[in-house]
C-alpha cells in the first residue's frame, strides 16, 4: 500500500501570494510533474526488459508505476492550485507525445544488473532533487510544497532500495566488479541529458531560453541540493570501507558540479 495519498494533502491551504509570482519555482514544478506522470512508459519498458523475473515485474506494476504516477498527480494538483491560468494538460499532452519517442528500451544497459545499477543512479538522482526541493519550499515558508517534495524524496529512496536489492540478486550472477560498477555509474550519469527536461520547458514557457533556465537550476542546485546525500548513496553499490569511501568522496561530489548535477 502506498505511504501517502496526494488526496489528504491541504492544498487548499497554500498561500499563493506568496509564491504565485516565482516563475522558477512555477518550471521546475511543472517540469517535474509531468516527467513524473509519463512513468507508464518507463515501466512499460522495464517490464519488458525484465520479463520473467516474478519478484520485479509485479512490484514494477503494482507499486513503483503507481507511486510515480501519484508523484506527478500532486505535483499536477499543487500547478494547478498556484497557478490556475495554465493549461497544464495542454502543454503535457504536446510533451507527451514528442517525448514518448525517444523514451524507449534501446536506452537501456545491456545487462539486468547494470540497468538495475542505472536505476539505482536515476533514483538517486530523483531522491534528491526533492529533497533540495523540499529545503527551498521551507526556505520560501511554504509548508505544502514541503510536505510533498519529503514524501515523494522518500519514497524515491524507498525505490532506490528496492533497485539495489535487483541489483544484488542479478549482479551475484553477472560478478561486476568495483570497476564495472563505477563505469556503469558514471557513464550514467554523463548520459543522463537535459532531453525531458528541454522538451518539458518547451511546452511550458514556448520560445523561452532553455540556457536560462539551465543557470537558475544551476544557482538552485548549489543553494539547496543535497551533495552528501547524492555521493552517499551512488557510492554505496561499491561496498567500500569507511576509509576509502571519506577518500574518495570529495572527488565524486566533484565530477557531479562537473557534470551539472
């Protein structure tokens, strides 16, 4: 059963003068939820690709599908609570149909313990970014958009462990090795592309610099995003010990400013 349910959320309660006007915050909200929304075509995939595996497939369908969905549908909801003027599905349906195309299997790792390695990354990198989320919406005084940034982080985590647990049973068959791994995490993250997010700012603010965007995303992430965290858990596949994890650390925090993470 999921842990929360969007529908017990006071949305009614947000002060919309407060934040009505932060045009930032209106983007990256909107963004998020509509990436979060089309989940049903990651999991389409997934299940494909993981066909067969009877302990995966149904938790695929049955609790990580719903769960993004209901990510999607608060943050949908809390759009058009603040900012009722925008034709939220509108603009979704136009980034729906341009992004399904390029969200396909081919994408994929070749192997089901590096893609569940690369979900691993994904989920990390979603965890957090709510997680940022949620210390700006405090930072602004706007508890709802808080409360629902810590249940979504959450439940990210949540998933992340699920993945590693995937990972764990694929990888005693596959033998990565710390190196493997480490490739696997970073060629993930330097594949991971502005490609949604591109397509999902078009639809919202057309004609609008994307650059700009970049820059203000850029000053957020260096306010508000949670680095420890982010190197934390895309270190924990490694099972290094303490000595070598405190080592390497400062240098993976590193390359993810490099990478714009």
């Amino acid at each position: 059963m999921a842990r929360w349910n969007y529908k017990t959320i006071a949305y009614d309660t947000i002060d919309r003068e407060k934040i009505a006007n932060n045009d930032f915050l209106f983007k990256v909200i909107t963004i998020a939820s509509f990436i979060e929304i089309t989940s049903d075509l990651y999991e389409k995939n997934l299940v494909t690709f993981y066909e067969g595996d009877e302990q995966i497939v149904p938790w695929l369908r049955e609790v990580w599908e719903p769960e993004e969905i209901q990510h999607g549908k608060s943050l949908k909801k809390y759009v058009e609570t603040v900012w009722p003027e925008f034709d939220w599905q509108s603009a979704y349906d136009g980034f729906r149909e341009e992004y399904g195309k390029y969200c396909t299997i081919d994408e994929f790792q070749p192997t089901r313990a590096r893609e569940m390695l690369a979900r691993m990354v994904v989920e990390t990198g979603t965890s957090t970014f709510y997680k940022g989320v949620e210390k700006y919406a405090e930072a602004l005084g706007e508890p709802i958009l808080a409360q629902i940034a810590h249940n979504i982080s959450k439940d990210e985590v949540y998933h992340y462990d699920r993945f590693d647990e995937g990972f764990e049973k694929y990888n005693r068959r596959e033998h990565l090795g710390r190196t493997d791994i480490t490739k696997v995490i970073y060629a993930r993250l330097k594949e991971a592309s502005d490609e949604d997010i591109f397509i999902a700012h078009k639809y919202i603010v057309p004609g609008e610099n994307f650059e700009d965007f970049k820059a203000q995303t850029k000053a957020f992430a260096k306010q508000y995003y949670p680095y420890k965290m982010a190197v934390k858990m895309l270190m924990y596949p490694l099972h290094l010990n303490k000595h070598v994890e405190n080592a390497t650390a400062s240098t993976i925090q590193g390359a993810l400013k490099v990478l714009g993470i």
